[in-house]
C-alpha cells in the first residue's frame, strides 16, 4: 500500500514511485516452465475428475516426466539470451 500524505494539510507535494522488477531464480524457472506452453504434451485438457480422482498421481508422475525431458533438452545459453531479452521488454511484473 502507498499512502503519502504531507503533515499539513494545505501544502501540496508531488510524489514519484519506483517499482524495480527484482529477479529471482522463481522468475526463472517461470521462465522455463512458461516454454512448455508451446509442447502438445503439456496442452491437453484434463477433466474434473482426473485431478480429483485416483488417476491424478499418475498424471503428475507424467507431466514431471514430460517437463524433466523439456528442461533436459535445452539449450541453456539460448536461453539465457532468451532470458536479457525477456527482463528488459517485459512490461507486466509477476514474481
């Protein structure tokens, strides 16, 4: 919350607010995990009763499987030029 206020009710003042996009290593694995969008492994629906179900850890065991082979086959230092260009055009702050 920013609530600036002067002790004087009649004089005025001008305020200015920086926010300053801190990076994380969570911003990095969002980072990563946001590339798998793109993979048709990852974009299948799943309905209500897979997630509440049984069959829900065997869904998980799959997706981590499916991301660990995604995260394994990256190309780290294309990423990471991914990444510069990310941190200085994003303009929504999320972590």
């Amino acid at each position: 919350m920013h609530n600036p206020h002067t002790l004087d009710a009649k004089a005025r003042s001008v305020h200015m607010t920086f926010a300053i996009r801190e990076r994380t290593p969570v911003w990095i694995a969002e980072q990563l995990v946001g590339g798998v969008i793109e993979r048709d492994a990852f974009r299948r629906g799943m309905l209500p009763g897979e997630i509440t179900g049984p069959q829900l850890p065997r869904h998980v065991r799959d997706v981590r499987q499916a991301l660990v082979e995604h995260l394994a086959g990256l190309d780290v230092d294309e990423f990471a030029r991914f990444l510069v260009r990310a941190a200085v055009s994003e303009k929504e702050y999320t972590t």
